[in-house]
C-alpha cells in the first residue's frame, strides 16, 4: 500500500494523539526493485516525492532528505503479476538503461568468481563510502550553477525534444521533462570531464537513455516491432548539432 512507502500516522496512546511513522522513502537513495510487481496505486506514492522531492500525508508536507535519488529495476521478460507503469511516473525518470547480459567469457567468469569472494549474495556491507553528503551536495550545487550552456545548446536540445514529436510514427513524443533531463545530465557530464561549458557531444551520449523511454509509438508500428530508440537515432541524424558553442 503507499502507505507502506510514505509512512503514516499511528495513534499513541501514551500520548494520546497521531503520531507520523515516517516510511522508508524518507532516506537518500530509494531503489524500488522489480517496480512494476507494484499495484498502479502503490506506484503512484512515488509520484510527488520524484518531482517536488516531498511527500504529502493528510494535509501535511514532509520534505525529503538531501540528495534524493530513486531507482528502479523492471524485468523486461516475465510480464504475469506485473503492471504497467503509468506515463507520468516513467516520465520523472531522468534515464532508463537495459543492462542486459554480460558481453564476453571473462565477464560471466568474473561474476562467479566475485560471489566466490564475498561469500555472500549481499555485499553492500562492504562498500566504502566515496564521498560524504556535505560535498555531494555541494558538487549539485557547481553542476547546477557554474557549468555554463550556450544559448546554441539550449535550441539543440529543444529542437531534438520537439522533433520528437513531429516524428510520423510517433503518438506522443518527449515531454519538456525530456529536455530538462538532457540539460541536467550534459551539465553533470561536463563536469566529469573537467570541463565548466557542455558541448554537442554531451547530448549526444545521453538523447538515447533520456528520450526513448517518453516516446510512445502508434499502435501499428509499436506490433511491427519498431523501437523508440530508432527514433531518437532518426531525430538525432536530422538535427543538427552547433558548430561552435561559447565558453564561459
């Protein structure tokens, strides 16, 4: 129930009042494994908190910790007791990635040979933590304000999200929340590669994982086996990139 993700209030009799039990959602990094097992109500819980990083419980807002990440893991094969995820939720999503199987021989060793070495089949414990909430929150806050996007960028961007919807095979193309993500994830990618400007190129590596997962395809063309992502691919032949783009 979203109950079980939010929290809720809980009579102490103590007290003699309601008392909010908060949910694990209040926490960091929330991953929903296998979302889709989740009844539609159930996931539409996650729906505030992913865009307005708060939760509402009978009148009242709680917000939520910083940073705030959610992830998700789907399986793409097994589809019994599953639902579908509403468009709107798939849409806060900022990238949606397909793992897939490992590539080669040493890789499928490797996983092996690694759950050898644990002797478990849950490692976290052994994590060591990169970096401390005070500095990551202050990395946002230099991807956020100090990586500077050329107006050239910015039309990029928009002209890739808009062709989206232009497309002859497409229902319903990226939202504005598509162009959001590209321009969050070419900043933050910028960043990583030491540069304080965001390139062409930075969009390029992202249009995929951040466009396809918005677009909804017609009927027709959906049973035909048509993929999104063949049609970002088509939308990112035909728009073309800024030549030169001004450095802060």
């Amino acid at each position: 129930m979203p109950a079980d993700i939010l929290g809720t209030k809980v009579w102490k009799s103590g007290t003699s009042s309601f008392v909010f039990e908060k949910g694990p959602i209040f926490t960091s990094f929330l991953l929903a494994d296998e979302i889709n097992r989740s009844p539609p109500k159930t996931q539409s819980a996650l729906l505030e908190a992913m865009e307005e990083r708060q939760v509402t419980i009978e009148g009242t807002t709680y917000p939520l910790r910083r940073p705030f990440f959610v992830m998700a893991t789907q399986n793409p094969i097994e589809l019994e007791g599953t639902y579908p995820l509403p468009e709107a939720q798939v849409d806060r999503f900022h990238l949606k990635l397909s793992a897939g199987y490992v590539n080669s021989l040493e890789k499928e060793s490797l996983i092996l040979k690694r759950r050898i070495d644990w002797k478990t089949d849950d490692p976290s414990n052994m994590i060591e933590p990169a970096v401390d909430t005070a500095t990551f929150l202050e990395m946002q806050q230099i991807i956020e304000n100090d990586i500077f996007v050329d107006q050239q960028i910015l039309d990029y961007i928009s002209s890739i999200v808009r062709m989206t919807r232009q497309h002859r095979i497409v229902e319903v193309g990226s939202s504005p929340r598509g162009g959001l993500a590209l321009l969050k994830l070419s900043r933050a990618m910028a960043a990583t590669s030491g540069r304080d400007y965001v390139i062409p190129d930075d969009i390029k590596l992202f249009a995929r994982d951040a466009l396809a997962h918005r677009i909804i395809l017609n009927v027709e063309n959906l049973l035909e086996g048509v993929s999104p992502i063949s049609v970002v691919d088509e939308v990112m032949s035909k728009v073309e990139p800024p030549k030169e783009v001004a450095r802060a």
